[in-house]
C-alpha cells in the first residue's frame, strides 16, 4: 500500500501503531511534543493560572438593545409578499471593563506546516497575546498523529508573556494530522478548570485533511459530552484543507468558520475573530418570533439560523451577543386581511456576568392597499441573504459534480442586480462574491478551492458572519483592532515576524517536501538520542 494514502480507520484500536504516511516511521519516536513539550493532565491542573475573581464581579452597565422588525415597504401592502429584517442593535459600553476570556488555541502542526504556514501561525497567536490583557489566559493545544497540551491555562501577564513567546517560538511542523485528538485536548482543557473565566472560546487551525476517517462526526461525539458553553471558530488555510470538516465543525457550535485563501492573511482573519470575543455581552441566547394577522413566508437559513417550533413561531439560537453590533435577520411576510400585523419578539438569554436577560419587544406593522417606497436598507439585506442562498444551493450542485446547474443558479442571482446596486459598496462585494463563486464552479477548480470558498461565502451572506471584505459586518472592536492592524500598531519583534523566525529550526524550509521532511525529523531523532 502506498503509505501517502493511509488513512486510519476509526474503530481500529491500533491506529497509533500505524507508521507516519509521510516517511513510514513510527510517529511516537518521532513527536518531539511526546518527549520534550508534552504536558501530563496532572501538570496542567496543578499549573493552572488562577482568574482574577475581582474583575469576573463587576456589575455591568445597563444595556442597550434594539430589536425590531422592518419590511420593505411599510405600510405592508395586502396580498404581497414582503422581505423583512429582524434586527438586533447593541451599544458599545463605556468605562466598563470587559469580561475577562479563557482562549485555546488547538494548532496544526502536522508536516504540511513546515516553513512559512508555521511561521505565520506563530506570528497570529503573537498578534493575539497583544490583543488580550493580562486578565485573560491563553492554552495551546498541538496535534499532529496525537495531540499533546503544551499550555496549561495560562494569564496573559507581563511575567507570562515570555513564556508564552517561547513556546509559541518553538512550534515545530511533522507527521500526520488528527483534528479530532486536538479538539479533544481541547475539550478536556474546557471542562477540567479548576476556576472559568465568563467566556470561552476555542480556535482551531489546520491546513491538512485529517488522516483518520469521519473526523467531524468523532468532534461531534466529543462536544456532545461536554455541557460546557464556549464558542468555536475554526480556520483552515491553504487550497489543500478540509473545508467541509472545518465548516461543519463550526456549525455544530453555531461557530464561524473562517477560509484564509491567502496564508499572509491568516493574522488578519484571527485578530477579526478575536476582536469579536472581545466584545461579548451575553452568552446562550434564544429570539423567538411570533407573529399574528400574517404569514411567514419565508426565513433565509432555515435550520442554520432560524428554526419553526411546533406552535408556528420562529427561533433563534446564538451563542453569544456583542456590544457595538448589528445582527439583521432576514424572512418575508405575506398577508390577506387589512389589518396591523403584531410582531412579539422575546429575548433570552445571560448576561456574561451570570445575571439574565430577559426582554420582550412588541411592534404593529400597518397594512394597506398598496405599497410604498422600498427601503434601501431592507433591500441590501434581501438581497444578501438571497445571495447566500444561492451560493448555498450552487455549492451543492458543485460537490454533487453538477457544475453547469451551479454556474446557473449564480447566474439567475447575478442578473437581478441592477446599475444602481453597483453603487452600493455592501451589494457591490456580493455581486463581485457571486461572481467569482461562480468561477469557482468549474471541474478541479471547485475541489481545489472552490468548495471553501462558496462555504464561506454562504456564511458571510446569510449568517453575516465577518469577512475582511464585509466591513460593514465588522463591530466596533473589530473596526479599532483592525486600524490598528493596517496602521502598524500591533508591530511583532524580529524574531519570529512575518518574514519567518530566525530561531525556528525550520524557517529554511519554505514549502512542504517529503525529503525535506524526512531529513529534518530525522535530524531531530538524533538530537533526542543524544
């Protein structure tokens, strides 16, 4: 068997026993984690960095939260079918210190890393150690065959920071690649804290696809039997990941799950996540919908967004509210009786500091016999969530091979926008992301990058998740961090910049090669012998 095309069958209890499919060595001797980083449970527990209890106490101010419905035209006009955005605005706290984060970062450190991609994931976990105080605290997770803690929770503290710099400094890329080990890693390092800060967020990294069978549905079973809350945000860089595992990975947690086509781009994409989890208000939260005198029509991202329960009305579910943010939720109604339509909408949820939120919103939509002028700002949101829609459906075709019925689908979308709508920047970047999905849907394109690509664009259209494209979708802490990004303020020290880590032992080799991989595990067995 050519030992490139291995891939571990999931019930084999052997599986670890299996020799490395790149050089056909047996992994454990060869994971210098395993004998030189690796952290026993018992290590991480009893090095586990306390919380700072004082700040996980502060009353926060009183919120500001606006949700509301507004259709396309109003009054609605009888006998029509009427786009709508369900819309939830927050303020931006002042004076307030936010709640402190606990952050894993599971990284691939499989063979595939070796040179730049690594490099690049050093310098984004750096980047992120600017980006949290010393009140939050940071674990690492690596996997490649196996996934081994090389962190336990740790502050982000001025006495920490080299620490953290060093271990991060001496990630090295080799062997296979175990997505499921690492999130299980993970996993235990959420639920066995001794102490929790208010929110929680794991980040996963990978390049590769995973060498053992059903990877996603192994995580799945994993966070199913965790009852811990934490949000989950998945990258996968290069044309050569698994898309599809990363992204239903997210889609478990209702997390985001961010394609980074450009692997110089991969610290602009983790600072624009985490400049997000910076900002969270509330967590576990539930909208439901009800409406009376009228008919839902329609909801874009039925079963990913919105769900119908059994009495008719509409639910939401996210993971996490943001402060400074805005959230635009897209359904249509149609109504036959001339009469006002009553809108309720609940609100439940917890704050961050424990206490809950409840609230409820009531509204009356009048009905008449015609309509009026269309609302530019329902408009663009229509327009997106059936963009994304369509980028959906196209990326079905195109994974069932069907690439000429997904070219059209993106086509039908392209041709209903008009002149006008090219002068608006948000419909400008989504007909320009329709257009180049449908580029994307061609024979080996597709698979190559195509796939990610429409997945992520799906995401960023119908859940409005943020992308470096959509500006518009970004809140108000992502919209600082980022400036501070293209000004130059979030500079890293030489050693280890963007250019590649001069003490890295593997910043010589700039693009993956299986000699050049075996000639450096191997050099580095026999620094271990010595």
């Amino acid at each position: 068997m050519d030992q490139k095309q291995v891939r571990f069958q999931e019930d084999d209890p052997n599986h670890h026993q299996y020799k490395c499919p790149i050089i056909g060595i047996n992994d454990e001797f060869l994971d210098p984690y395993n004998v030189k980083n690796s952290m026993s449970e018992i290590d991480v527990l009893q090095q586990e960095n306390p919380i700072n209890e004082l700040l996980n106490t502060v009353e926060q101010q009183d919120e500001v939260i606006n949700i509301k419905v507004t259709p396309m035209t109003h009054p609605i006009a009888i006998n029509q079918i009427v786009p709508s955005v369900l819309s939830i605005m927050t303020s931006k706290s002042q004076n307030v210190h936010r709640s402190p984060i606990d952050i894993v970062c599971v990284v691939d450190v499989s063979g595939s890393m070796i040179g730049k991609k690594i490099n690049l994931v050093k310098d984004s976990l750096r980047y992120l150690m600017k980006l949290l105080n010393q009140d939050d605290r940071i674990a690492i997770v690596v996997f490649t065959t196996i996934a081994h803690i090389i962190t336990p929770w740790t502050r982000n503290t001025p006495e920490n920071k080299q620490f953290l710099k060093q271990t991060i400094l001496e990630l090295k890329g080799l062997n296979s690649t175990n997505i499921a080990d690492g999130v299980k890693k993970g996993l235990w390092l959420i639920q066995n804290r001794k102490q929790r800060n208010p929110v929680t967020c794991m980040f996963l990294l990978s390049d590769g696809r995973d060498d053992y069978e059903f990877a996603e549905k192994r995580v799945f079973e994993f966070m199913n039997e965790t009852k811990e809350d934490f949000s989950f945000q998945t990258f996968g860089y290069g044309v050569d990941h698994d898309a599809f595992v990363m992204n239903q990975i997210a889609k478990f947690k209702k997390g985001n799950f961010y394609f980074v086509e450009d692997i110089n781009k991969i610290a602009d994409y983790f600072i624009l996540a985490m400049s997000g989890m910076l900002s969270v208000y509330a967590l576990n939260l539930e909208l439901i919908l009800q409406v009376e005198n009228a008919l839902v029509q329609k909801v874009y991202g039925e079963g990913q967004i919105w769900n119908k329960n059994e009495n008719g009305d509409f639910q939401i579910k996210m993971n996490y509210l943001l402060q400074g943010d805005n959230k635009e939720f897209v359904f249509e109604l149609i109504t036959d009786q001339i009469q006002d339509i009553k809108i309720t909408i609940e609100l439940n949820g917890s704050r961050v500091n424990q206490s809950k939120l409840e609230k409820t919103f009531n509204q009356a939509l009048q009905v008449s016999e015609q309509a009026n002028e269309i609302n530019d700002y329902v408009y663009m949101n229509h327009m997106r969530a059936k963009s994304g829609e369509s980028i959906g459906l196209a990326c079905q075709l195109a994974q069932d091979k069907n690439y000429k019925e997904a070219q059209d689908i993106l086509d039908k979308m392209i041709q209903q926008f008009s002149e006008k709508d090219q002068e608006n920047e948000i419909l400008d970047v989504t007909l320009q992301d329709l257009q180049k999905c449908k580029n994307y849907c061609r024979p080996k394109i597709f698979e190559l990058e195509g796939e990610a690509y429409l997945m992520k664009k799906e995401r960023n259209h119908t859940q409005r998740q943020s992308s470096l494209t959509n500006i518009a979708d970004w809140n108000e802490d992502q919209q600082a961090n980022m400036q501070q990004l293209q000004n130059g303020d979030l500079q890293l020290s030489q050693n280890g910049s963007l250019i590649g880590s001069e003490n890295s032992d593997n910043s010589d080799i700039e693009d993956f090669d299986p000699e050049k991989v075996k000639q450096y595990l191997l050099k580095l067995c026999n620094q271990f012998k010595e």
